[in-house]
C-alpha cells in the first residue's frame, strides 16, 4: 500500500562483513502493475504460499508444491487455484515475471533441494541447488524466477526435489515457501478511431464518410471533401 516500505535482510550463523560492492549487495524494486483509470490489460499479479504440512516426500522425484494460500488482496484477478488443482492459470497472452521458493528442513549431511517452475506440466526453469554440505540440520531453500512466455488457458506450478525424505518448511506467513506470477509485458492500447463527420455536420457513430471531389475549372486542381 502506499506509504509500505521494503527494505533488504540477511542471516548467517556466523559473523561475517557484508561485501560492500553494487554487483554483490543491493536492492532493487519496480512497479509493475498497470497505471490508470482503464488498463489495457487485467490484474495479473499475484502470490500464493503453502500453509499446511507436507511431509515425507519421496527421494529424488520431482513432486509438486500444492500452494493452497493466498494473503488477502494477493490476488486481485483470483488466477491461483489453490483449492483443487494448486496453480496459477494464465488469464492472457505475453511475458510473465514467474518466481517461486521452496524451504525443506534437512535431517543429516549431504543433502540438497532444489525447486523449479512448470508450464503446462513441464518443466521450463531450474532454480538454485541447495546443499546442507557437513551440516546435519539446516533450513534448505531453493530459489527459482524465470521470464516465461505464456498464452491465454496455460498454467504455472511451482515444483521440488530432495535427495532425501524431505519435510516441507511451511508456515502461515508465506515467507518460506512461495510462488508468485506477474505479466510484465503491456500491450499498446487499441488506436482510437475518431468517427467520420456527417452529411450534416454532426459527428455520428452511424455517420459513413463519403469522399466527394471538386475540380477548378480553372487550375484544374482536385479537392477531396
């Protein structure tokens, strides 16, 4: 809302220096929803997270994180199905930002996750792999984001893997594991067609414009009216 502000945060479980450079450490933000009283395109912004547990996944498959959450006024357009199906279905055609996150909670060393975003059931982007390395138990997060390119009726998902028997790190608020979508290409508007100008003088919806010429008997210049 107006007046929010958004700010950067880290965690480590050892002191250490931020690397003070503008390629390594920064925080970007856009607006990205459309602006004005008539959008040429509708909402399509929009968040949803998974709240519920969802435990013991199976060992090196890919499974689908069913999102089943949405925080009020996250989705505007209402494209998250998150009752039956757990995904975002695409309202138009273009560009769409895609980003998503999933958070395991590791059981011993040597284990990874890894999170990916599908189209239309298969899989488009891999994320980041996750490892605990010589760490026994350690919040694991994988994080994907895409530009992916979608027509009208397709849908979006967010997926993950683990090496192991993995629990999912939930929670009400959304923080862990998430998946949000955005179109961020913005078609040009119609042109607007001015009517043509009656027989009478008054601009009409109905008004056909009828080209009629006159030519100067003397120069013999011809004038469209």
């Amino acid at each position: 809302a107006a007046g929010d502000y958004i700010e950067l945060g880290a965690f480590c479980s050892n002191a250490v220096s931020v690397y003070a450079n503008v390629a390594y450490t920064y925080l970007s933000v856009s607006f990205v929803a459309p602006i004005g009283t008539a959008p040429v395109t509708p909402n399509t912004g929009a968040r949803a997270y998974r709240s519920a547990a969802l435990t013991a996944l199976v060992a090196n498959t890919w499974t689908k994180i069913p999102v089943d959450n949405v925080v009020t006024g996250d989705d505007p357009g209402s494209h998250f199905d998150i009752m039956t199906n757990h995904r975002y279905n695409v309202p138009t055609a273009g560009w769409y930002q895609v980003n998503g996150m999933a958070s395991f909670n590791s059981t011993t060393t040597g284990e990874f996750v890894q999170a990916s975003i599908w189209k239309n059931g298969s899989v488009v982007s891999d994320g980041d792999v996750s490892s605990n390395g010589t760490i026994s138990v350690e919040a694991l997060a994988s994080a994907v984001n895409e530009l992916v390119h979608c027509a009208a009726g397709d849908y979006l998902e967010l997926w993950a893997v683990a090496n192991f028997g993995a629990t999912l790190n939930n929670g009400a608020s959304g923080r862990y594991t998430h998946f949000s979508v955005v179109r961020v290409d913005v078609p040009s508007p119609a042109p607007t067609l001015l009517p043509a100008p009656g027989t009478n003088g008054v601009v009409g919806s109905t008004d056909a414009f009828v080209p009629t010429q006159s030519v100067n008997s003397s120069t013999g210049v011809v004038t469209m009216s």
